[in-house]
C-alpha cells in the first residue's frame, strides 16, 4: 500500500524521524500542562467553569487553548496573547514606519520584530490574567481556595510563565520540529475537543433514534473539509515570460512560468478581525440601562441569528480585502518581475502590469471573500438544523480552516523532506500545496 511504503520512507530518514519524534513529545508536554490546575484552585470546584466556556467567545477561547481554559490549567491563556501581539504587529507594519523598516532589512528586522512580539506579548497577558482570576472569584467563589494577594500575584506570573512557555514551545517546534509550531499548537488544541464532540453527538443521535441524521451530519462534514481545501488551495495562475540573456556563452531566461495568485490569500484572518469586534458592541451595551439598546442586544447576542450573522459575514468580507491589499503588493510583485527580467504577455512592465495584476487580485477576491463568509456561518447554520454546539464548531468557521491549513502545510514539508531524498511524495495525483507565504497568521517567520 501506498501509505505503509510512506511510513517507511519516512523511518528511513533519520532526521525527518527525530524531528517529528521531536514535533509529537513537545505536543505532548503541552497537553498534559492543559491539566494542570493553577496552585490555589480546587480542582472539583472548577465545574461550573467548564459549563461556562461551552459556547460563545468563552467557548472560542477554550478552543484555542485545548480546554485549558476551562481547566483552569497553568496554560489557561494558552497562545492566543500571542497571536493577539502577532496581529497588533502586523497593523503597525501598515502604519508605522519604524515597522515598516524593520520588514525590509531582512534576517535583522525579523529578529527584531520576533523580540518586540514577545514584550508585547507579555503585556497583552499581563493584562487578561487578572481578568480570568477575576472571572473564577466571582463566577465560582469555591474553586479559589485562599483568596489572598499572594494568590493573585502568584496566579498571574504562572500564567504569563505558561503563555511564554507554550510560545517557547512552538518556537521550538518550528526550528527542530516539523511544521509550524505555533499553528500547530492552536490546531492540536482544536482537534482535542473533536473526540468528546463527536461522541456527545453520537449518544444525542442515539438517544433520539436519529442514527441516519448522524451518518448525514458526517457526510456533510467530509463536504465541507473538502470545500475548505479547495478555498485554501485556490489559485489563479498569471503566465510570466521571461526575456532571453546572454551572459558570456551562457542563454539565461526565455521561458514562460506563471505568477500564481491566491484566491484566500488573508487566511482565517478576516474571520479572527470579525469575531473580536462582533463581541464589541455587546459589551459597551452590557453596562447601558437603557431600553433603548435592548433589541440591539438581543440581536446581537444571538450568534445564530439573522442580523448577527448578516453582519458577520459582511465584515469578514471587507477584511478579506483589506487584509489582502496589506499582504499582497501589486507594485512590489511587478518590480520583481521587472528586476528579473520577466513581464506578462500582453502588459506592459511597471505601472500597467501592477494595475493588472491589482485588477486580477481584486477580482478572485471577492469570490474567495464570500466563499470564506459561507463557511464561517456554517457553525451557526448547523445548531439551527439540531446539531450540537460543540460539535457544529467543525462545520466551518475559525476551526475548521485552521485544521485544514496547518494539516496542508505540515504535510507539504514532510513531503519536502521526501522529495529531497528521492522517494515519492504523500500523493498519487500531485504534490501537496500549503499556504506558503499567504499564510493566515505570519509572525515573525512564522505562520498559521
């Protein structure tokens, strides 16, 4: 079989074997520290928090985090801080040209940035650490056993201690290990919730003597999976010629290639931008009292509604284009090709071949923009048809395209490592395409 004869190609090269060995134990360090409860809290009394973080942005945040959050485990923040840094990074890179410098000078500027991301990093947990100590106080008054100044402090520190470590981890995975680190922690915390769903799925179906409902939902999912890879392999390839030189006896250039463009070259990001200002709104209106923003509330509360997913999705529409015109520079790519002696057939270099290629990004975004909006609602359309708010999470949504890029990527470098030492790649029909450098989340050299 084709799968076994990989397997062994895979042993057989030691360093891909020791850095997936490697890869697969810092995993495992950081899923048995998502059940490591923070010293001072009962473990029994942290119940009520579980049923808390269910659903909602609660629920979201437990996601990422592989239930530590819920667990009140010394990872409870777990990389999201980070990736909130990561993000806040990426805007200034927009705006601000100290940043904008710093992305020029190569190697140096990414170090940089690397090292300002982590400071920022440290802030941003710095300042939600109280608030999740503040939540458990007085959401679970019995699950603090001694509620003391020594507690706060000490709670704190361990949970900037535990974001910073499982930073470090991902760091680690990313130079020793195979993959990306930091998506690949997010992804192994997604997919750990993804058991117990199904089954809570399963014994409801079970229980309501909706087998065939079940085996429908599974289909619908395998459905989606596979529209998700379609969304995050999406291409439209541009055909590039080159000019002919001679340099001594040498003929260099004179022959065509093609300048692929993604059709989702923002990733999850538009997704991530939506949901936190979404949450927005409800909170400002929480500390009003006025019957005046009642329906507000309740329409915006409800993120199954109409009105709430409308504007969803409008939302994530705008940030795809946004998000794509700062990750993706027309006039950059047109000086490429000029300086390496390339050019579209047909288009004249410089300022006309970077309105074409803008007129060509601005076109398959927006269907990849819409495409991207669908999935992202698909959560809320499948607890409308029943099924289980857990389990409807894997229906689209931030979950879903995160599993499916980081599963492309991780596999693309396996298959590098394979191609490299002359053995066939993972797939029969072609090689694998990742994200590359239109990653949903780049970070300092890394991606998710």
């Amino acid at each position: 079989m084709k799968f076994i004869e990989t397997l062994k190609n895979i042993y057989k090269i030691e360093d891909l074997r020791n850095r997936i060995l490697y890869t697969l134990l810092l995993i495992l360090i950081y899923r048995l520290g998502s059940f490591v409860v923070l010293p001072g809290i009962d473990p029994n009394g942290i119940s009520q928090l579980s049923k808390q973080t269910e659903d909602g942005l609660l629920g979201l945040i437990n996601m990422f985090s592989g239930g530590a959050f819920g667990n009140a485990s010394v990872f409870a923040l777990g990389i999201m801080p980070y990736i909130s840094a990561s993000i806040v990074i990426q805007l200034m890179g927009v705006a601000i040209p100290y940043f904008q410098r710093l992305q020029k000078e190569g190697e140096s500027g990414r170090k940089k940035i690397t090292q300002i991301t982590r400071y920022l990093t440290i802030f941003i947990t710095a300042a939600q650490a109280p608030g999740y100590i503040a939540n458990l106080k007085y959401q679970i008054p019995n699950a603090i056993i001694n509620d003391t100044g020594f507690f706060w402090f000490s709670s704190i520190l361990i949970l900037i201690a535990g974001t910073m470590f499982v930073m470090w981890l991902g760091e680690r995975i990313t130079d020793r290990g195979i993959g990306n680190g930091i998506s690949l922690i997010i992804m192994i915390g997604i997919i750990a919730r993804f058991p117990a769903s199904l089954a809570q799925e399963f014994g409801f179906r079970i229980e309501s003597g909706g087998i065939i409902m079940f085996l429908v939902e599974l289909l619908m999912l395998l459905a989606i999976i596979t529209m998700s890879i379609l969304l995050v392999q999406g291409t439209r390839r541009i055909p590039v010629q080159y000019a002919k030189r001679v340099v001594g006896n040498k003929q260099y250039g004179g022959v065509r290639q093609y300048l692929p463009l993604k059709v989702n070259a923002a990733g999850v990001m538009p997704i991530i931008f939506a949901q936190a200002l979404m949450f927005i709104p409800i909170t400002f209106a929480g500390f009003s009292s006025s019957d005046d923003v009642s329906p507000f509330v309740s329409a915006f509360s409800d993120y199954t509604g109409f009105w709430y997913n409308f504007v969803y999705a409008v939302m994530i529409i705008l940030f795809t284009y946004f998000y794509t015109a700062i990750t993706m520079n027309p006039q950059q790519i047109s000086e490429e090709l000029k300086r390496n002696g390339g050019f579209i057939p047909g288009v004249k270099p410089g300022k006309r071949t970077a309105d074409f290629i803008d007129n060509v990004i601005s076109r398959i975004t927006l269907p990849g923009s819409i495409f991207l909006a669908f999935v992202a609602v698909l959560p809320a359309v499948a607890i409308l048809l029943d099924v289980s708010a857990g389990f409807a999470q894997f229906y689209g949504g931030t979950s879903l395209l995160i599993i499916v890029g980081v599963v492309l990527d991780t596999l693309q470098q396996i298959e590098s490592h394979l191609l490299n030492r002359h053995y066939d790649g993972l797939m029969k029909t072609g090689r694998i395409k990742g994200r590359n450098s239109n990653s949903a989340i780049q970070t300092g050299g890394s991606a998710l």
